[in-house]
C-alpha cells in the first residue's frame, strides 16, 4: 500500500507526482506558519483602535469616572487633565499601542 510522503500527497490523493507541486503551493498561499500569529495581532490592533475612538465621546468619559478615579496607576489623571483630557490621553495611548502592534507586522522587535 502506498504511503503518503507529505501533505501535498494527501490532497492530490497519492505519491504519483501528478499535481504534486500545484497543491504544495495552493497549500503555501492559504496556510501560513505564522497565521495565527497574525490573525491575533490583527484582532488585537482592531481593538485598540475600536477602544481608542470611543475614548473621544463624552457617555464614555463619563462611564470611565470611577475607573480612573480608584485606578492605583491611573488615579492622578482627573487632576492634571480634567475628564474629558483624561478620557483623549487613554485613547491616544491606546492608538499609540495600536500603532505599534500594526507597525510590528514589518518590524518584530
């Protein structure tokens, strides 16, 4: 019986060589090493700019009061930037990371 020598060999059904190269590179094209790797890093950058924008709006500035106000890191932001000045640093910061996230598809460092 005959053994399947590599993935290529099971989607074109055997080790004959015909449409061997074909499927490797269809294979190649649709399945990556690094896809969810990058599938993680898309959904996370979606994110931080979804989150980041609702930052500018004032029922978000006013939904985010006690967070910041009993945040241990975060506490003195009322006093420095007012609520609204506090709500756009958060966004900016989280566009920033997003940035950074998307900037790391090139650069992984």
């Amino acid at each position: 019986m005959n053994q399947f020598i590599n993935k290529a060999d099971v989607i074109t059904g055997g080790s004959n060589g015909i449409g061997r190269e074909a499927a490797r590179e269809l294979m190649n094209f649709f399945i990556k090493e690094d896809l969810d790797y990058h599938l993680i890093r898309v959904s996370m950058v979606i994110i931080f700019l979804f989150f980041g924008y609702q930052k500018w709006f004032e029922y978000e500035a006013q939904v985010l009061i006690p967070y910041i106000s009993n945040g241990p890191l975060i506490f003195w932001m009322y006093p420095v930037f007012g609520i609204r000045g506090a709500s756009r640093f958060l966004g900016c910061s989280e566009w920033l990371f997003g940035t950074l996230l998307f900037l790391g598809f090139w650069n992984k460092k």
